[in-house]
C-alpha cells in the first residue's frame, strides 16, 4: 500500500515534529503548522464539497465573510488575506454568488471597489456545517500531530481530540 493511501494513524510523526536537527525551534514549529495546515486542508476538501457543494477555495472566502457579522470586505481584502491572485478570486466569488451565497455591491464612494458580503442562505449553511466541520480539523489535527505539538495547539484549539488508539 502506497503511503498516500495509508490511515493517517498509521503513518510515522511528521519528520518536523521532532527535535535534533538542524532547525532552530521557530522554523521546526512552521513547519509543524504548515503540516498540520496541508493535512487539515486535506481532510476538509471533501467534507467542505459534501456538506456545503463548494470548493475549498470558496470555502475560505466564505469562512472570511462568516466573521464579518453585518458588514462585508472588499475584494482586495480577501485577496490579500488569502494570498490568492485578484483575478482568481473573482472567478471564486461568481460561483460563489451563482450558488446565492453571497452578494456584491460597490463600494459608496469608490467606482472600482466591490464589497463581498453572505446571504442568509449562505449563513444557513455554515451555521448548520460548522459544527462537523471544526469535528473534522480537530480529528485531523490529532491524527496528524504528537503529544508535544497537540499539547502546544490545545491553546488554540481547546477542545483538540486526544490523540487515536494504536498510534
């Protein structure tokens, strides 16, 4: 069986994770996050499509809008929160409002500034998907990371599952 094909329980700690190399405890603790990003990312491209029929990309966009309660973001906001490139985005955001999950309007004041904000429906959604969804990043995230660096995430995520049997 192909490593890729293995349960992530299965698979040995991530070669970063552990400490005696060369790099100092700052860049080994990026590379920690940026593995532990890839593998989450990963886990949530499938759920993220089930559950709300988007991409993972649109997925972002919409997770940004979700922490603006009343108010939207500009474009270029999104796009330099997101480091995607503008013109991809607003591919992004037209599929996102074809599927009404989001509105677009100009900005007062400002003819070239769009501003992004959710629909109701889209509100809907990710309220009823949130909670499967943050099940689905702490299952990832223990499967993927040790004692040491799920110890060091419990102070973002509290509520991180312990870590699987027989690993």
């Amino acid at each position: 069986m192909a490593d890729s094909d293995a349960h992530p329980a299965d698979l040995p700690e991530c070669p970063s994770a552990q400490s005696g190399g060369l790099l100092h405890p700052e860049l080994r603790a990026w590379m920690v996050l940026l593995a532990a990003t890839g593998a989450v990312e990963q886990r949530l491209r499938a759920v993220v499509k089930e559950r709300l029929d988007v991409s993972h990309d649109e997925f972002l966009v919409l997770c940004l809008l979700a922490e603006q309660p009343e108010t939207g973001l500009r474009m270029t906001r999104i796009a330099e929160l997101l480091g995607r490139p503008k013109t991809r985005l607003t591919y992004q955001i037209a599929c996102l409002q074809h599927a009404g999950l989001v509105s677009r309007r100009s900005v007062c004041g400002d003819k070239r500034g769009i501003e992004v904000t959710l629909t109701e429906k889209a509100r809907r959604l990710l309220a009823e998907a949130s909670g499967g969804l943050a099940d689905t990043v702490k299952e990832a995230l223990a499967q993927f990371m040790g004692a040491d660096q799920r110890e060091a995430m419990c102070g973002l995520v509290p509520d991180l599952v312990e870590e699987p049997e027989g690993r």
